[in-house]
C-alpha cells in the first residue's frame, strides 16, 4: 500500500474506492492500483529497481506499507527474529534482508544474487 502517486510506473484509477481496514481499526479508501517501481539498496551498497505488482494507492495512508500474506501469496516466505527480517525465493534462497530502524519499521535490502536480480527484473545475470 503506498500513500503517492508519484512512486507509480503504472496506476488504474478504481471505479470504485476499495476499503482497507488497518491494523490500528480505521479504515481508508485505496483510490487506484498499480506497479510501483522502488529503488532498493543492494547488500554491496549498491542500489536497483524492483518493481511491486497491485499495490494500492492509498492516499491519507501515512506511511506506505508491505502486506507480508501478498509476499507470501506470491510464492515467498518471510521469517522475522529479534534483529531482522529475510524474504526467501520458493528455492530458499534469500532475496531481501530487513533490519529495524526504529524499533518499528524495517528498512529491506536486497541481496545481489542471480535469484533476486531476476525477481527483481533485472536482466543482468
């Protein structure tokens, strides 16, 4: 779920606004979808575009969000310790380490592996 439209490569405005209940008890409308295109820090320091698929745009959301049952729904697996976060391919291989930055979020990183370039669209193998 994300809060602007400017993160979008492409967006399909909603016929009509879909509600979204949060975790806190409200509810907000999401007024479009699309792919969001994110620039994603690599484990080396360097940094590549990963694109999201049906993310919803959301805009009185005030922070934009990563539903963890959409990842696993697509295939992988998310596993949380005291320290971080690590998404794994459906090979177990891992694409993405998170760590918290504030006690409540969690800032993702992905690995430089042939398996994340290519879930992330990257071409480069």
């Amino acid at each position: 779920m994300c809060n602007d439209e400017g993160y979008y490569k492409d967006i399909t405005v909603l016929d009509n606004p879909q509600e979204v209940s949060l975790g806190d008890g409200r509810v907000l409308k999401a007024t479009a979808e699309g792919t969001v295109s994110l620039q994603m820090l690599l484990t080396d320091g360097t940094k590549k575009i990963c694109n999201l698929g049906n993310v919803l745009l959301i805009p009185k959301l005030a922070y934009n969000l990563l539903s963890i049952s959409k990842v696993s729904d697509a295939g992988k697996t998310v596993k949380f310790d005291d320290e971080k976060c690590e998404i794994s391919n459906s090979r177990g291989e891992c694409i993405a380490i998170g760590s918290f930055t504030n006690g409540e979020s969690i800032l993702l990183a992905v690995r430089q592996t042939t398996a994340a370039a290519s879930e992330c669209g990257d071409k480069r193998k």
